[in-house]
C-alpha cells in the first residue's frame, strides 16, 4: 500500500504549496519512488471548468477530460506523467457524490453529517490513487489556508487518517510564511507559530514546516521555529524566494526535504536523486545565447495564471532553444485597424491565445492580419486558430460577413460554427469536447515537419470547430487543414503554404508540454521567431553578420 503526504499551508493564499508538493515528488521520483500528486479545493463548484479565468487561473484540462485546477500542470511538468480526474477533488464534487447516495438510499435512514459523511467521502478519495497498486507515494495538497472555514472538512480528514494510518505511512508538510518586516529589519516568526498552533487546534500536528521567505534563515531562527511549533530542527525548512520555479526541487534538494520525508516514512534503499536532464535544463534556462519578443494577445492578461500552461511552455521551448522569450502582453480589445502595427512593433513572433466570448475578438482579427501579411511568425490555439479562419475569410476569400456563431449567430458566413453533438446540451459544466483526441496529419505539412509523424493526440476545449463546408475554397486560396480528427473529419490543424511559419490548432497544445518534453509546436515556434530575429538585425546591417564570421 502506497504512503500519504498531506501538504497544507497558513497564514496567507499563493505561498506556492502546488510548486512545493510538486518539487517533493520530483526529487522522490528522482530516487526511484514513483510519486502522485493530488489536488482537493474546498470551493463548492464541482470543478473549475465554469469559472472567469480572473477568479481562478486557467482551467488544466487532463488526458481523460476533467477540467481540473491549474496546479495540475505544475504536477505534469514537473513529473512528465499524467493526471487524471481522480487528481483534483472539490469540496462541490464530495458533497454531489455524498447527496446522491443519500438519494439512492445509501445511509438506510440516518441522518447525513459533515463527521462521519462528508469525512469519510473526502478520506476515500484521499486513498483511491493510493490503492490501485501504481504509486509508492502519494501527494495531497489542500487547497487555501489553515482557518479558513472550507478547508475544516480536509483537516478533519486527514486528522482521522493520521489516526488510522500506521505512524510512518503519512507525513503532513506545512507550508507558511516568514514575513520580512523592512522597518524593523528582521524576519518575524509569529505568524507561522500561530499558524502552527490554529492546525495543531484542528489535531493535525505538522511533522515538517516549510518556511517561505525574502531572507535567509538563520540556525537561531529555525531553533526558535522547531522549538515554538514542536518539530525537530532539522524539519525546519526554508524556502526562499528563487528566479524561476524550476530551481525550487534543487533548493529543496538542498535543504533535506526528501530526506526528512524518507527519513520520516522509514523508506530504506533508495538511490540519490537523478536530476542531471533537469539541471541541464536549469543551466540552458539560465544562460541562454539570444532573445527573442513574443506578443502574447489575449482578453484576460492581466491575471497571469490566465495563461499560465502557455507561458510554462514558453519556458520550456525557449530552454531548448537556448534563447530567452520575453512575452509581450497585449490586450485583445484595445487592439486596431489604426494602431496595430504601433502595438506590435519589435515583436518576432504572435501568439493568439485560447478564450471565449466576443469581446476582444475583432483586435486578435485585426492582429492575426497583421501577422499573415507582414511573414510575423504566428500561432494560434484553439479560438485563436479559428479568429484565423475568420481573418482569412474575410480578407483573403472576401467573405466579409465571416465569422462565428459563438459571437454572431445570425452571420451570413459561419466558417466557425458549433459542433453538431453540442447544439443539444444546455448545461455549462463538463460538457464541451474535452480531453485527448487523436490527429491524423498530412505529409510534407508543417505540422508533419513540427511533430516528425503523421499521427499525434493532443488535449480539447471547445464547442466550435471550423466548418468544413469551407473548406476547399480555403484550400484553394492557400490555407491547408493540416490536421484532422480520424473519426469525425473536424479540423485541427490549418497552416499557410506561402509563410515563414503560420499555424493555427484547434486543440490545446501547452497542457502536454513538460520540462522534459517540451511541446514541439513551441519548440519550432520560438525557433522561427529567432529566425525572423535574426533576420531583422541583418536587414538593419546588412555587414554585421560577415562581421562576426
């Protein structure tokens, strides 16, 4: 039977409990441990899926289809292996499940209670990846803060776990905050003996606490943590702030984490950590050998979690190519015939983000023009893709009434329409093409270039799709669907013949992307925007290049 990690953390929200938890199993499973993450959020929607970006981030869409919370993606980059419904559990999803049975007649008359109901629901499936046989180790992180009303049910749980568990099969790892008080020129430890002391209330005691924090913490401070919240210092950890949250398996490397935990787990015979691919990784991250601007148009940039799996993957393609991407937010709606090309000057690639709804639609139509007319290094995923359809409709095919019907249902030209199979469903949540579907490519495309074979899966989003009756006549014009689904003929890929790279998908490609396997449109992508980079410097002077051979 596999061993439990509870992560929970205080004082404050974003201290980065998901890049802790995730930090820990990489450097489990880089000692050959094979490691899980889970994610339970105490918000009472069932899943993110219906959720404004601006209240929760992006929703991470997993292999089997569940929209899922964003720190999923941390648990897949950093891991390289798949999650799955089973690893994101909202307080909303327990109290559905709880109150069908109570329906179907499950609890023979008694009265349904938080203890032992809901506890129990929550307990089940803390297990459930636990015992199917496939992980010696299995993560859970809790959502929000030690206090907060939500979370008591979690904590409870995990109370009665520790109780029926045997000692070394769970460890709780509490995450806090050592806060820098300027003034006074000093770290400040009440707020996270406070903490401590609100969890330990709840009879959850931390083995391990986890200290975030702006400066060093000295062997005096950590004496007086480990002595004030009762753990050994040596479980005393610091986590300090770090450029990238790549480095933080290092620094937890460093600290002993790992080795607590094992230490903790009585887990014998395990091998050092193997990070080389990831160090090397590190070193290309932080060194690189050029630079180049990318436009990031989307309708939601001012919450960068909005767009958090693409800009990871950003990260990932720029390592691989050595090269540094700075992304240029720019927002969608204040984006014009007037000023496009003001607003995008300097930039060596566009990239038009996923979203839905109308506003903003016509300033990434007005962008991907832009970008199609000028050889800008473009890619489009998912509503950006079809916003290219739509571009070219009208501007190239002269279809000028094009558009979709997601935005204007009564236009005379919907080259974006709505999926046949979702023109009968009414509710919002879990209902739209979701999860992996597979991909047929068309040889000598510049897909087929990009992924190196003819049939690829990736993971979906959407409700619309491109309208194939429009299909030849963009063919004709130079607009190739590269890629389609197998089984329904739906397009998932379209590129111009005549660019140096324009390629718009349908699916969403930055949720498969990994530190190890970093997704190969991006990788190619950022490559082309050093291309027309380097380019540009040599139209600028024209001897520099002679000049440095």
């Amino acid at each position: 039977m596999a061993k439990y990690i509870f992560v929970t953390g205080g004082v404050t929200s974003s201290l980065g409990k998901g890049i802790i938890a995730a930090s820990l199993a990489k450097l489990l499973q880089a000692r050959g441990l094979r490691v899980t993450i889970q994610k339970f959020d105490p918000y009472i929607n069932v899943d993110p899926g219906t959720l404004n970006p601006y209240e929760h981030g992006e929703c991470f869409v997993t292999e089997d289809g569940a929209e899922t919370d964003l720190d999923l993606g941390h648990y897949e980059r950093f891991l390289n292996i798949f999650t799955s419904q089973a690893n994101n559990v909202t307080t909303g999803r327990i109290y559905q499940t709880v109150i069908n049975k109570e329906r179907e007649g499950a609890y023979l008359g008694k009265t349904v209670q938080v203890v032992p109901h809901i506890t129990d629901e929550i307990k089940r499936r803390m297990q459930l990846l636990g015992q199917t046989g496939e992980y010696d180790i299995v993560i859970t992180e809790i959502g929000g803060t030690v206090g907060d009303i939500e979370s008591l049910p979690f904590v409870e749980a995990v109370r009665q776990l520790q109780w029926e568990l045997p000692e070394e099969d769970s460890v709780v790892v509490h995450l806090t905050l050592i806060p820098y008080l300027k003034a006074a020129k000093e770290l400040k430890t009440k707020p996270t003996q406070h903490s401590v002391r609100m969890l330990s209330q709840e009879g959850v005691h931390p083995d391990i606490i986890v200290c975030r924090t702006e400066k060093t913490l000295s062997p005096e401070l950590r004496r007086k943590i480990a002595l004030f919240c009762n753990v050994k210092q040596e479980a005393v950890i610091e986590a300090a702030d770090a450029p990238t949250i790549y480095e933080v398996p290092v620094l937890m490397m460093r600290e002993g984490l790992d080795k607590i935990v094992l230490k903790k787990m009585n887990i014998t015979g395990y091998k050092e950590p193997e990070l080389s691919k990831w160090k090397e990784f590190l070193d290309k991250l932080k060194y690189p050998k050029g630079k180049v601007a990318i436009g990031l148009i989307g309708k939601y940039i001012e919450l960068q979690d909005a767009y958090k799996s693409i800009l990871e993957s950003f990260i990932h393609a720029g390592a691989i190519n050595e090269c540094q991407v700075q992304i240029v937010n720019v927002h969608s709606e204040f984006i014009t015939d007037d000023n496009v090309s003001e607003k995008l000057a300097g930039l060596d690639g566009l990239l038009v983000a996923p979203g839905f709804g109308h506003r903003g639609v016509e300033g990434k139509i007005v962008a991907v023009k832009f970008a199609r007319e000028n050889g800008l290094p473009f890619f489009g995923i998912c509503l950006g893709m079809q916003m290219a359809a739509i571009e070219f409709a009208r501007n190239v095919l002269g279809l000028k009434d094009a558009h979709s019907t997601e935005m204007n249902p009564e236009t005379k030209e919907p080259v974006i329409d709505l999926m046949e199979e979702q023109k009968k469903v009414t509710a919002k949540g879990g209902t739209m093409r979701l999860g992996s579907y597979p991909c047929e490519i068309k040889a000598g495309s510049l897909a087929e270039r990009i992924y190196g074979t003819t049939t690829i899966s990736e993971r979906h989003r959407h409700r619309w799709e491109f309208n194939n009756k429009y299909l030849e006549q963009f063919e004709n014009a130079g607009m190739i669907a590269s890629g389609k689904n197998p089984g329904t003929g739906l397009v998932e890929i379209i590129e111009l013949s005549r660019h140096p790279f324009f390629i718009g998908v349908q699916y969403h490609p930055e949720l498969k992307s990994t530190v190890e396997n970093p997704q190969p449109i991006f990788v190619h992508f950022v490559k082309a925007a050093k291309a027309y980079a380097e380019k540009k410097i040599e139209v600028k002077n024209p001897l520099l290049q002679s000049e440095m051979i």
